[in-house]
C-alpha cells in the first residue's frame, strides 16, 4: 500500500466519510478509508440517530400500547417491557447496517485502513502523506493527491465532570441495563430532548435544565412554546433559564445543583444525569498545526466545496464550522467534496435548505427561516398557521397536537421557512425542503394537489392560511 498513491484518502468513517467514499468511487476515484472504530458508522449508527430512532420507536409502541383500548383492541393486560429485548432490537438495527456499510465498500472497491490517522503536514509534489496507527499493529502511511478529514465530534462534558454510570452521555445511556426511574437532562436541543421523550415513555420522571430561555433553541419561537406545553402535559418537567452549578453523585443516584430563571438556588435529585450540553469536534491529534487549515471555536473553516485554507485538504460533517452537526449534512457535505476532487459540478450546502429533524413525542421539522429570522433579515413576513386539530388523518392516527407554520415573503409569494410541529413531522419537512430548494411560492403550492386523507394535506391548509384562506380551520 506505500506506494498506492490515491486520489482521496478519508479520515473518519462516519456518515460524512463513508458518503464520501462511495460517491467518490461512483465518480471512479481510487478511495481509502481510514477508521479508528471496531466498525464503520460512526456517531449516528453507533451511538446516535439510529440507536436513538430505534428507542423512540420502542416508546412509540408501548404508548399506542398503553392507549390500546382507545382503539378497540382489549384483553391485552398490563403491558410489560422486557427491557433487554428492547436493547437486543436496537443492537440487531446496528448490526444490520454495519454489515451493510461493509458490504458497501467491497462492492464500491474502497480500501477501509483499520487506526488513527493523522496529517503530516502540507503535500509534497502534490501528494499528502496520512500516519496511520493501531493499537498492536505497526505504524503505517497511506498517501493521496487529496485528504478528506471527516472524523467528526463528540459530547461536550461540563467542567469537573467525567461520565460513568450514573452521569451519562448519548453512549452510556444507550446501553443502561434498565430504564431510569426518573432522569435529570442537561441541555434541551434535539439530543436531551428526544432522550426526556423515550425515558418519559417508559416510566421516568424526567426534569429538563436548560440555560437558554427555551427549549429546542433553534426552532421557530411558536414551536418551542407549543413543544414545552406538551411536554409539560406528558408529565416532563421543564426547565428554562437554568444555569448548572453542580452536579454530584448522592448514595443512591445524582443530585443537580441549578440557578433558575429568577436567580435563585434549586436542586433536582435523579438516578442519572444525562449531560446534553452540545459536541466538541475531534479536531485535535489529527495533526492539524503541521498545515495551513483554519480553526473557528475548535471547528474547521471551510469554503464552499467543503476545502480548508491547505491545499488538497477538505473537511466534512460534525468538524466543520458554520453548519448544524447532522448526519444528512455530513453526508451530503462529503458529496460535495468529491464532486470537486472529481471535477464535477455541485451545489453547495446551504445553511438555510438543511432540514432540522427532533424525533420527540411530538415530532419537529423544520427548514428555512424562523419567523424571527425572516424579520431580522428584513423580508415583510406573512406566515400562515394550521393546526393538526383540522387534519382528518391526524384524527384517524389519535394524535391533534401540534401544528405546521409557513413563513413566506409578501412581496413575491416565496416561502422562506416551514416550522411542523406533530405526528410525522420529521417526514412531512421533506415536501417543505423541496418547495424551497425549488424556491416555491404560496400561490403555487396553495394549487398543488395533496393526496386525501393524508398529514400532508396539513401543508396544503398551512400555505392557504397565509392567505387566510385554510379549508379545513
Ligand atoms: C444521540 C444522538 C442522536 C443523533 N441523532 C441524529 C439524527 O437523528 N439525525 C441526524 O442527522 N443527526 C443526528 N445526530 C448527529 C449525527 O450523529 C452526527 O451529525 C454524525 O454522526 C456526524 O457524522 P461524521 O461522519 O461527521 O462524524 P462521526 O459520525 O462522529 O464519525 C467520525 C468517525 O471518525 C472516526 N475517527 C475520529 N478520529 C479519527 C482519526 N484520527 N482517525 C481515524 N478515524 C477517526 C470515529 O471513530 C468515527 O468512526 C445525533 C447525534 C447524537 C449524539
């Protein structure tokens, strides 16, 4: 392999670099993989989206379970969770697509290079040089006319504290060997929130502390409000304005010393402690000083085709700065970046066409600008509102919380945000996401025919009440 030279050679084999392997291979690029993981995956398949997915999807289950005679069907029992089973399923799911991704790389002929990989420094004669150590096995080199660093990110601890079995990120509260009786989380962005929702369901009294002023701070202001409502109708205790002072282990679980909103002195006392306070891109030890690449707050700054300030170095997914850490934008970050290896054309990631998906009990979905930041940016706003309360097949499902919010632009009709707050509403963004990658108006949506009887005729509603003209409110 020394004297392989490859056209990409990629630093993390997450969704950001996996992408980039295989489109690169699609576009006939001679691809390495570097991966210091037992498996490919990365955060999302291991101990992100789709552990998490599958839980929710658990929570989901046992709480159509519960409501079971709402819907005619009787004589079932007290329903009890076999929690190992639950742990077994979501393990399987990985499995699954582990091997799946395997399977993926043999078929696209990508060399998958098992360790650490770390620049050298800036390319000589136009071919970069990548260290590579594993644990037990010799150092190695791998070289390419171009480096993608995709290594991703990790969960920021509070100063002081070190996770364990009682105070817990999004990897050890995946595997607890039984469900907490009652959980405090850190931190309401998407992550504490949909981990308050799969513990609720199963039973948890669950206290969320958040600092900011809302919860799901990146939402539309309307969705947040509405979410906290729910959620606080669910049993969840609900937080804002709270400031962590401290958080010590007690004989029998944590306890959680806060400032709230007015200032004063609060302790919550739990099983476990599930800090959710946001993610540190790995950008250290990858040997970035040797090379010209710029940092922003501890994330990489890139240009449009995804290229830092080295040449022939590009960064993607959870370590770049200036785009939300998800996995759909690492993935498609990463399909940019091999595009312009590839000489091909491309589009660039744009902040304002990224779906923002939160998998909660209700669900959120979201693209575009918030009302708020439509303002700011000094449109003359119209926005139009339904509530799922009018939606027949939302009737049908049992579910009418929540609501779907369109934020448009007077002037020429355009929509510039979508804000869904309900049942599939992680599903229903992806209409939202078309009409403004395709820059739709009201008028030509309002006119666009949406099957019956379906969520997504909640939309058709949404884009007539901009103009005040919803049929079913
Ligand atoms: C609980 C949770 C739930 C989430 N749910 C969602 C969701 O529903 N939808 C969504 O879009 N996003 C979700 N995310 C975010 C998503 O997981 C990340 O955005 C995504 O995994 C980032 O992909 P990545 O490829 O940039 O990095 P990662 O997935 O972190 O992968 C990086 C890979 O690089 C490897 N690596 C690191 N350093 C080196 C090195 N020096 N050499 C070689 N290999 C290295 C790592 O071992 C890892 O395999 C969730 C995150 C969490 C924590």
């Amino acid at each position: 392999m020394a004297e392989t030279v490859f056209d990409v050679a990629i630093i993390g084999g997450g969704p950001a670099g996996y992408t980039a392997a295989i489109r690169g291979a699609e576009y006939g690029l001679k691809v390495a993989l570097i991966d210091n993981s037992p498996r490919l995956g990365g955060t999302c398949l291991h101990v992100g989206c789709i552990p998490t997915k599958a839980l929710l999807f658990n929570a989901e289950i046992w709480d159509h379970l519960n409501h079971a005679a709402e819907f005619g069907i009787e004589g079932m029992g007290t329903p009890t969770l076999n929690w190992a089973a639950v742990l077994k399923r979501k393990d399987a799911i990985i499995a699954n697509h582990t091997r799946g991704l395997d399977f993926l790389m043999k078929k696209h002929k990508i060399v998958v290079i098992k360790g650490s990989g770390r620049l050298t420094g800036p390319a000589l004669a136009g071919v970069h040089t990548v260290d590579v150590t594993a644990p037990g096995s010799e150092s190695s080199q791998v070289k390419a006319k171009n480096i993608l660093l995709a290594t991703g990110s990790e969960a920021k601890m509070l100063p002081g504290l070190k996770p364990g079995d009682r105070i817990l990120t999004n990897i050890e509260i995946l595997s607890l060997p039984q469900p907490p009786k009652s959980l405090v989380v850190i931190g309401a962005g998407a992550v504490g929130l949909e981990f308050s929702s799969i513990f609720r369901s199963f039973g948890a009294d669950v206290s969320i502390l958040e600092f900011l002023p809302r919860i799901a701070p990146v939402e539309d202001e309307e969705v947040s409000k509405e979410l906290t409502r729910l959620f606080k109708k669910r049993g969840i205790d609900v937080n804002t304005g709270a400031k962590v002072e401290k958080v010590e282990e007690t004989e029998t679980g944590v306890k959680v010393s806060f400032t709230d909103a007015n200032g004063k002195p609060q302790t919550k006392e739990a099983e476990k402690v599930l800090v959710a306070v946001g993610r540190l891109g790995r950008t250290e030890n990858i040997g970035l000083e040797k090379t010209r690449v710029e940092l922003e707050r501890g994330l990489i700054k890139v240009n449009e085709a995804q290229e830092t300030a080295e040449p022939g170095i590009f960064a993607i997914g959870d370590i770049v700065s200036g785009l939300p850490q998800l996995a759909h934008v690492g993935a498609m970050s990463g399909m940019v970046a091999v595009a312009k290896i590839a000489g091909r054309s491309f589009r660039p990631v744009r902040r304002d066409r990224i779906p923002g998906c939160t998998y909660t009990e209700p669900q959120i979905g979201s693209v575009g600008l918030t009302e708020a930041q439509a303002k700011e940016k000094g449109y003359e706003v119209k926005v139009g509102k339904f509530p799922f309360a009018g939606n027949s097949k939302a009737t049908i499902l049992g579910t009418h919380d929540g609501f779907v919010k369109i934020v448009s632009d007077s002037k020429y009709g355009e929509i510039l945000g979508v804000h869904i707050l309900g049942p599939q509403a992680t599903e229903l963004i992806a209409e939202a996401v078309a009409v403004l990658e395709l820059e739709g108006t009201v008028e030509a949506m309002m006119f666009t025919i949406h099957a019956h009887p379906t969520l997504t005729e909640s939309l058709l509603d949404a884009y007539g009440a901009v103009e005040g003209m919803a049929i079913n409110a």
